[in-house]
C-alpha cells in the first residue's frame, strides 16, 4: 500500500489521468448506489410532456398538440383519467376544432377526457430495468377565427391527470418488558418509518421502544404530508375535470398491528397545506418476552391529481 501511494506521489501516474479516473469511478459508484431509476419516491402517474409542436400558430392553419402520461410509482394505477381542458373545444370556427385526436379518445365538450385501463400503466420492473408504462397522445387541432387586425392573443392549456392510488408504510415498534427496560437501561428512540413511493407519505411520531404495561394502550400518531405537488382527494370522490374544493386535500387511513386494526376513529385525515395528522391506539398487553417486535402499517387510500399547463399564440392569418 505505502509503495502504491510513493508511486503515484512520485509521478509514476500522470495527475491529470488519475483525476480523470477518479472522476469516472465516482460516477459509477453514484450510478450503483442510486437505486431504482425508474421510481420516483414521491409520485405514482405523472404528466411527462404536454406542448405545441409550435410556439404560434395562424388561425387558418393547424397545431399538434402532445401529452405523454407515464406510471413512475411502485404499483400499477387503475382507472386512470386524463382531462385536456382550458380552451373552449366545441368544433365550429369560433372555438378550438379537434381535427385529429388519438384512436380512442373522447371529448366532453368544451374538454377532451380519456379513461386509461390498468392494463396500459403497469409500474416500472426494476429488476429487468424497464421504465414504468404510459401513453402518448396526440392531438390536431385548429385554432378559433381571429378578428382582424387583432395582434397575436396567448390561449392557454391544461392536462389534469387523476388515478386511485395507496401509500404503505412500515415501522418496527419494540415492546420492552418493565424488567429488560430497567436492566439494560433501555431509552426510547424515534422509530424508522419505511415508505412505499407515493405522493402521499406518512411518519409514524410513536418511539421506537415502549414498555409493556398490562392493559394500556400505546398511542399511535402519523404525520401524513402530501409531496407530490397536486392534490388528493378520497377514494368515494370520482374523478372528474372539476373537483369541488371541499373534497380537495382529504385522504382515508389504515392502520395494523401485526395485522390487527389499529383504532383510528373514522380514519379521515385532511390535509391543511398538504399536511394532517391522524391519532390511532392500539392495546399491547403485557409483554411475554423481554423484547418483543411489533410491525405497524399504515396505509394511505386515495385519489391523487397531478396537471401541466402550456399555450400557443394564435395569429390573425390576414396579417401576413
């Protein structure tokens, strides 16, 4: 080792190909340890594309219009809906006209809406290294008449991408008899929470190690925070274009023991600036063993809504 070290200080290797080198392996260590590159943590569906394939278009003429969804969470989506909306697309010359669309799409007037089945959004396969499934669509459309001598106007889109969705976690909870806890000087510490990816996550607050006393019952307190940046609803809430503003920011949770159900009273948390908290209890007993382990699952259930927004200029065709 020491006469490595004394060759490559002494020049045997060219500096400048050593940090070469160096700066190589970092990158395939990063690229090895980075996990699932295909997962994203805090999402499920997402919207990956939604643009022109213009920035402008003249109102005698037409602009493609494309949106690509894709599943980057870890588990297949069901019932997925997708809504394209913003602009009045009725069909005759004083609004947006749908001259093409993707084989299968329906539209709603004055919005486009698309049901994608399950069997098209299968999560991604880590282990064969295949990314999460989706759809392209694409859209023809022509823009409404403009008014003479108008100067160019902004008109502007949207995508609203809604699914059903769950979120799991899981936390090992030690029971400690009265007994270990005094003979080893056991302390409590903060428990580890392990989510499943999911734009809703949770954080059980309970500490890790609690001692066991006949008949009591052992809080159980989630932290539950919306990051996927859109906005849940409950699962009893269909998906729709337009969501009512009190059914926004409301989620159902689980909670087990071992497999027994935890009480959380009626389950409902809403999430004031995407963050709630919901109280459980659930009776230990006595411990029959001075240590014994406890999982606990949480599991979120709900609607989730991710959107985009992109404009095109429409120009008045007479100007030219």
């Amino acid at each position: 080792m020491i006469g490595t070290m004394y060759y490559v200080l002494c020049g045997g290797i060219d500096m400048k190909r050593l940090l070469f080198l160096a700066v190589i392996l970092s990158i395939v260590l990063v690229s090895g340890c980075s996990g699932n590159q295909y997962v994203v943590q805090n999402a499920g569906g997402v919207i990956q594309d939604f643009s022109f394939d213009f920035g402008s278009v003249y109102d005698d003429d037409t602009v493609m219009l494309t949106v690509e969804v894709q599943n980057v969470g870890g588990k297949k989506i069901d019932s997925t809906e997708l809504y394209i909306y913003g602009q009045n697309m009725g069909g005759d010359t004083n609004v947006w006209q749908v001259k093409h669309a993707s084989p299968g799409v329906g539209q709603s007037s004055p919005y486009i809406h698309d049901t994608l089945p399950s069997a098209d959004f299968m999560p991604p396969d880590a282990e064969q290294g295949i990314p999460g499934e989706g759809r392209m669509y694409t859209f023809v459309l022509q823009p409404p008449d403009m008014l003479d001598g108008i100067p160019p106007v902004r008109q502007d889109f949207y995508a609203r991408l809604c699914f059903p969705y769950s979120t799991s976690t899981l936390t090992q909870v030690e029971l400690t008899s009265k007994n270990e806890m005094r003979a080893k000087r056991i302390t409590s510490t903060k428990a580890d929470t392990i989510n499943a990816a999911g734009p809703i996550q949770l954080e059980l607050k309970t500490q890790k190690n609690v001692r066991s006393k006949a008949g009591s019952e052992l809080p159980l307190v989630f932290s539950v925070r919306d990051v996927g940046g859109g906005f849940a609803t409950d699962m009893e809430t269909s998906c729709s274009v337009d969501t009512d503003t009190m059914d926004r920011g409301r989620v159902y949770v689980v909670v087990t023991v071992d497999g027994q159900d935890a009480d959380c009273g009626g389950g409902e948390v809403y999430l004031k600036k995407g963050e709630g908290t919901i109280y459980c209890k659930y009776a230990f007993g006595e411990a029959g063993a001075p240590r014994t382990n406890f999982r606990v699952v949480a599991t979120a259930f709900y609607n989730y809504y991710v959107e985009r927004a992109t404009s095109v200029q429409v120009q008045d065709s007479s100007i030219d």
